[in-house]
C-alpha cells in the first residue's frame, strides 16, 4: 500500500474537463501507468494500456474509482483487468479506472478516449460507492454535482477554504479526508446534502443519468455496457477474516477517521436500496447489472480495508463478472 500512497502524493495532476487523472509513467514492482496514466493490464500477449503498448483485435474496457484502478493489488498482473484478460477467450481488458472518480467523470473519460478505442467488446462500468459518498457533500445538487477534492479545486482558482492551514496527510486518502473532514474526523457541517434517503436518491439519479449516456456513446460501436456493483467489506455481510480484522478494526486512528466519515453509506440498508433502484433502472435500459458483493461473502482475505480487494478478491470478481455477465461470449459488434 506505500507504492499507491506514494502514486497518489504529491501535486494534483488537473486536467481541463475530468477536472483530475492519475500520475503518468508512474513505475513501480506493485502498480504502473503509462504515458496517459492509465494503469497497465497484463494477458497471454503481455502488457498492454490505452495509451502504452497495444494489444491486438478487439478490446474490452473497465470504469470506475479505485477499486477498478486496482488499489490493494500486489501487481498489476493481479487487477481485475487482468484477471479478465487471461479467461478462455478473453478480449484485452483496458484498465480505465481512475481512484475518487464519480459517474461522471468515468463517462466523460470513455468519451475523451472513444476514438482511440479499437474494436470494442464490453464496457464494465465497476463502480458505486463514489456517487453514494459525493451525494452526501456539500451543495452536493449544485451546478453539475460535487466531486472529490473540490476544495483542493476551487484554492487553485483562487477560492478561499476554511481548512487551508491543515496540512495534508501524505497516503492514499489524505486528500479526501482534508476535503470531507477536519483533523480528529468531524465531518464538514453539511450545507443542503439532505436526508439519507435524498443522497440515495442523488446517487441513483445520477448513476443512471451517466449510465444512460454512456451506453449512448458506446452504441456505434457494437459494445455491450454493463454495470457492476462493486463489492464494499460492509456491504458483503462477511464473517471477516484474522487479516481482514487486524487491517480494518485495528487501523491507525486517522486512517479509522476517514473511513469514519464514509459511515452513512456503508450501511447495509443503504446497499440494498441503492442496488435495488440501480438494478431496475439497468433493466428499463436493457443495460446488464451486476451484484458483485454476494461473491465475497466467505470468511476468505478479500479486503485490505473497508472497500479495496486483495489479490484473491480480485480474482474471484472477476471469475464471477465473466459467468454472470458473459463476458468472454463472442458477439456481433461494429468497429
């Protein structure tokens, strides 16, 4: 985890539309991204990413926040992308995943990088939890939504933020828990993020809105959109494991308060009802939904904290996404 600490520190990399993107030429044992930041996958070809080595034919895509980049991962080899590049007649899976992006941002990103795209086969987007949280932030219904490390944002514009003399925690989380919470982990006071029930309603009204959209831009390509659930320790229902207790229930205080402040949508409660409304909309649209929290149900290692999967938790999502959602079933498409 010190290498995706160590991937995530320093200055913001801000980029007109996505408003931020991952390091670019990031190199390391456990985690790398190429010219364009994107993470690298590996199948029976080698290496290969949107924007570094190619692998040929037709392609498949995975969105989403941190859990699809791979965090917790001990190599690239062991993301989901290329846990499903290496299946039975698996297409190359490219790694679009991006840690705190929302609904939004992942589309945009599909739509930035649409032509640059081969033969398409399947778009995942492997996601959930981020709209949940965003949904809960300050002026969360303003403009066009709230995003993560917003306040950060707006300082490079000039705005001023209460928090500015709090120094910025140096790990992976640090820039959410300085934009979210205060040192000790009170959360921000609330301006307008309503009810629990009014930031499902945000979380499912947006989802569905970019999932929508998104299986308009990728319709001319022939690809199958789908959208999966990503799994949440919480959410599972799991007898945790003995590393799964010493990582998660004892935790360095300041790390416990920043998974603290996620609280509200950890809930099982909050699972059920946001996968329920998400499920019907994906049927109304003829969009493929995904549940991926049931498969890690076991007392098995498969969290390296609240939201991020081990290697094993990798695999056997990815084993479960290629039989619920068919993925290696070839299909007729249009490049």
């Amino acid at each position: 985890m010190k290498q995706y600490e160590d991937l995530t520190a320093g200055e913001f990399r801000w980029l007109p539309y996505l408003v931020f993107f991952n390091r670019v030429d990031y190199r390391s044992d456990v985690v790398t991204t190429d010219a364009g930041g994107f993470r690298t996958s590996h199948g029976p070809g080698g290496a290969h990413s949107l924007a570094g080595p190619r692998a040929p034919g037709e392609v498949s895509v995975l969105l989403g926040g941190s859990p699809a980049f791979g965090f917790g991962a001990t190599r690239d080899e062991r993301t989901i992308t290329s846990e499903l590049s290496r299946g039975p007649g698996a297409a190359a899976w490219l790694n679009l995943g991006a840690p705190a992006f929302n609904s939004t941002q992942e589309l945009v990103l599909f739509l930035l990088h649409r032509h640059e795209l081969p033969r398409l086969r399947d778009v995942v987007v492997f996601s959930g939890l981020n709209n949940l949280v965003v949904a809960g932030l300050p002026d969360a219904r303003a403009d066009y939504g709230q995003f993560f490390f917003s306040g950060e944002f707006f300082r490079q514009l000039g705005v001023p933020d209460p928090s500015e003399q709090i120094r910025q925690p140096r790990w992976a989380l640090g820039g959410l828990a300085r934009r979210i919470g205060r040192k000790g982990g009170a959360p921000e006071p609330e301006r307008g993020a309503g009810t629990l029930r009014e930031r499902i309603d945000l979380a499912v009204e947006r989802t569905t809105r970019d999932l929508e959209r998104l299986a308009e831009l990728a319709a001319p390509t022939g690809a199958r959109v789908h959208f999966v659930l990503q799994p949440v320790e919480r959410w599972t229902g799991k007898t945790r494991s003995p590393e799964e207790r010493a990582l998660i229930e004892e935790a360095p205080p300041e790390r416990a308060a920043v998974w603290n402040l996620f609280g509200p949508v950890l809930d099982r409660e909050v699972h059920e009802r946001y996968r329920d409304r998400v499920a019907a909309a994906c049927a109304e649209r003829s969009l493929s939904f995904f549940d991926a929290n049931p498969v890690l149900d076991s007392p098995d290692w498969h969290f390296v904290d609240p939201v991020h999967l081990t290697d094993e938790g990798n695999r056997v999502v990815a084993r479960a996404m290629e039989a619920a959602l068919g993925l290696h079933r070839d299909h007729e498409g249009v490049g």
